[in-house]
C-alpha cells in the first residue's frame, strides 16, 4: 500500500511539475533571447511540435496554420530520430563535418549556407573552385541535415545566433554578428501577449504575393504543409521497417513522395491566386471613374 501511494505521489508531482513547464503556453517569451532558450529547450525535450507557438502570428488564421506548421515540425523531429537509429554511422559522419565546419567559423545550417552563398553572390569576384566545392558539400550537408537533424541549428545558436534591438517591439537576428538573410533579415516581434515571436521572412521579394489573406488561401497553405507532413510521416515509417537502407535513399524517396502532391497543390494556389489577380483588374477596369 505505501508502495503504492509513493508511486502516486511521484506521478502527482511530476504531471505539477509539467502543467508547470508546460501549462497555458507559456514557456517562457519575455525577451527575444528566452524565447531562443525555448526553442533550444523544446527541441531537446523532443518537443518539437510547440515550436510552432514561437513563431509571430498576426490572427487567428496565421495561429491555426503555425500550430499546423508545429505538427510537422515534430514530424520531422521523430524522421530525424528514426534516421539516427538506423543509419548511427552517416550522421555520426555529418555531424562530424558541421563541428568542424563550426570549429572553422563556418555555418553548418541551412538558412547560413544560404546567408553565406548570398553574401559571396554579391562580391564581384567570383569563387574558387575549393570554395564552390566547399559551398556544395555545406548545401548538401544542410539538405542532409533537413531529415537528420533539422534542429541542429539551434543547438550551433549558443553564442552564434544573437539578436539586436530595433525598437520596443522588433528585434534582428544575427548570425556571427551579421544579419540573418541579408539585406532583406529575419526578426522576432512581440505579439498581442507580449510574447516575444520568430517572424516567418514573408517579405522576400516574388514570396509576399504568395502569402494567404483569404480563408481559401489559408486553406490551400494548409494543404502544402499537410503534404510534407505526410511525406515526413511516410519517411520515418519506411525507415523503421527497414524499406529505406541508406541515408542517401531518404533524400530520394522524400521528392517522389513529395513531388506529385506538392506540385499539384502549388498548381492549385497558384491558379488561385492568378485568377484573384485578374478578377481584382477585371474590377478596377468596371469601376467607374
């Protein structure tokens, strides 16, 4: 009986202790670089579908569609898990390339491999051919890096990924010193509660058209998400029942899987949004002056 009742107590203090941690999703966003601490936290308590509450939503209808966003995020958290179950040695391998990437100053992510192609885009000289080696094995490592480790940022972001004030509400974040994606950046605000919040870079140019205003286009954004989380979902699948037998293959098998839902549902947002643009012109051109 008192065996008993020390388990129950145990099991008491711990479900407390995480409505705590957890509880009315708040877990911790009062300065931009709590809220970074957060992500970290989430990531490796294996919590990855929060992290959709971190990222600025200006209404509900953005709030529905990052929550959507945070399920495939935790999606592509377990595909990373299972791909480093079965295949220890490749990412053991890849991981062993982004520390010393790291150790070198280098960016191992994605978005920096990005930031760093973009800012040797704009010098005049063009790049040797030992550093355009050099920009594709980091580009391919980051796409690796997508499936095995997709968080694998946040844990480089210790003293590299920094933020800068730009006034009360808007902080930029910065990479080495540097802004993030520049000249266009990346920014956390706060939102309603205060908290603060990832900003999604929906300004890049020839992108911003194609954000949702309209129910139907929250709904078709909605879908492309809902495409690559099942992609995610069959990935990690396919992986732990032994159908997938190099990490090579996954890279592979995620754009046939991808490859004819997506395009089609791009199809359809993009027929959407053309037919939207004509039918505002056709009005403008009935209007009467």
């Amino acid at each position: 009986m008192r065996s008993m009742l020390n388990r129950s107590l145990m099991l008491i203090t711990l479900i407390a202790a995480s409505a705590v941690m957890w509880g009315c999703d708040d877990y911790g966003q009062d300065t931009p670089e709590q809220t970074i601490k957060t992500a970290k936290m989430l990531v490796e308590t294996g919590r990855a579908e929060k992290l959709g509450n971190l990222i600025y939503a200006e209404n509900d209808q953005w709030r529905k569609l990052m929550r959507r966003t945070g399920i495939f995020l935790g999606n592509m958290q377990k595909l990373g898990n299972s791909l480093e179950e079965k295949f220890p040695k490749q990412v053991g391998e890849l991981r062993e390339r982004a520390k010393q990437a790291a150790a070198d100053g280098k960016s191992t992510s994605l978005l920096g491999t990005f930031t760093r192609q973009a800012m040797s885009g704009n010098r005049r000289k063009r790049p040797s051919e030992k550093e355009r080696q050099e920009m594709e094995q980091a580009f391919n490592d980051g796409v690796k890096r997508i499936f095995a480790d997709p968080y694998g940022w946040l844990r480089e972001s210790e003293n590299r990924l920094t933020v800068e004030m730009v006034n009360d509400n808007t902080a930029a974040l910065l990479w080495d010193g540097k802004p993030i994606l520049a000249p266009i950046g990346m920014v956390m605000k706060k939102d309603e509660r205060d908290n603060w919040c990832f900003v999604l870079p929906t300004n890049i140019p020839g992108l911003s058209q194609f954000m949702p205003k309209t129910d139907k286009e929250f709904m078709l954004w909605g879908s492309i998400i809902a495409t690559f989380d099942n992609v995610a979902i069959d990935l990690t699948k396919d992986v732990r029942e032994g159908r997938l037998t190099s990490f090579d293959s996954v890279a592979t098998k995620a754009g046939e899987k991808a490859f004819i839902p997506a395009a089609m549902t791009f199809a359809a947002y993009g027929a959407y949004v053309e037919a939207k643009k004509k039918e505002t012109a056709a009005a403008k051109t009935d209007s009467p002056k």
